[in-house]
C-alpha cells in the first residue's frame, strides 16, 4: 500500500487563477514606440557621428565596446518592436 501525500494540498497551495474580469496588464505599447523611436534615433546618431571620425588603430578591446554596445542597441530595439506588435514574452 502506497502512502501519498499531497503536498499542495497539505500546504494550502492554490492553483493560480487568470483574472475573470480585468485583462492583464502588460507593457505599453504607445510607450514602446516612443522608446524604439528615440532608441533608433540615437542610435543612428552615435553610429554616423563616431564613423566619421578616425577609427583606425583603435584598441580592439575597444572595438569590442563598441560591437558589444551596437548589440545591445539592436536588441533592445528587437523587445521593443515585440513589445508593440504584441510578441513579448
């Protein structure tokens, strides 16, 4: 004979229950225009103003900064765009 014990239920756990009424509220998509919009901006900005300037024989750990920032920027934009076509996790 098997002893089982349930321990959710020993423990009072309850099974967590989707709203009835109020959707969740998730982020907000006007807001992740702006800040796409103003990322992308400044983005564009930074990359044309330090091109023409003179990279050459910058530090490659430096270069590396620079391609680490670039990602960085790109990925945000890619949470943003999934923020405002509803995608985001």
């Amino acid at each position: 004979m098997k002893n089982i014990i349930d321990v959710r239920e020993v423990l009072g756990v309850q099974e967590k229950r989707p709203p009835l009424f109020f959707d969740p509220v998730g982020p907000d998509k006007y807001e992740a225009m702006d800040r796409k919009r103003i990322t992308s901006q400044i983005f564009e900005e930074w990359y044309r103003k330090i091109n023409y300037t003179n990279t050459r024989g910058l530090p490659a750990d430096l270069v590396q900064l620079y391609e680490d920032a670039t990602i960085a920027l790109c990925k945000i934009l890619t949470a943003e765009e999934k923020i405002i076509t509803g995608r985001a996790e």
